[in-house]
C-alpha cells in the first residue's frame, strides 16, 4: 500500500473516535497537521474510547472527553490546555 494511503488510513481511523467538527478536525486538516499519519490506536483505546464517547454522545458538551482523546490517546498530555491554563496571549 503506498505511503500516503497508508497516512490517509491513520488519519481516518483516528477521525472515527469521535464525532469530528469541522472545519479544524477533518481529514484535510489531519493530512497537513499530520503529513507523516499517526500511531495506530490499540483495542484496549478503543474500548475505553467506546464507553467515554457513549457517556457523552447525547450531550451538548463533549469537553472532557476531547480533552481524553487529545491529552491521553493523542499524547498531547503536557501540550493540550484550556481555561486558566491558557497563556494571557492566548485566552
């Protein structure tokens, strides 16, 4: 399978963990924030992912479970930040 396929299946994958909003999480966007794709997501993540995205699928504010997925599946544990977390520049 050429490369950029395989790139455009890990991408996709990880678009399936949730319910992606566009237009900052859509395929496009993955493809260049993410040229060289990313790790495969194991069963044991998508079981957990499955029971957090049910707990929260019917409601309107899905906060802490994108903060899951980008903090601890994505690894973006010491980079993701919110609220007071935010530098001044930014909030």
């Amino acid at each position: 399978m050429a490369v950029s396929r395989q790139v455009a299946i890990t991408h996709e994958d990880w678009l399936n963990l949730c319910d992606p909003e566009p237009p900052w999480f859509t395929l496009p966007v993955m493809k260049q924030a993410f040229p060289e794709g990313l790790h495969p997501v194991s069963s044991a993540i998508r079981a957990e992912q499955k029971v957090r995205w049910d707990e929260v699928y019917d409601t309107d504010d899905r906060t802490e479970y994108v903060g899951w997925l980008l903090r601890n599946v994505l690894g973006w544990v010491g980079h993701y930040r919110t609220g007071d977390d935010l530098p001044d520049d930014l909030a």
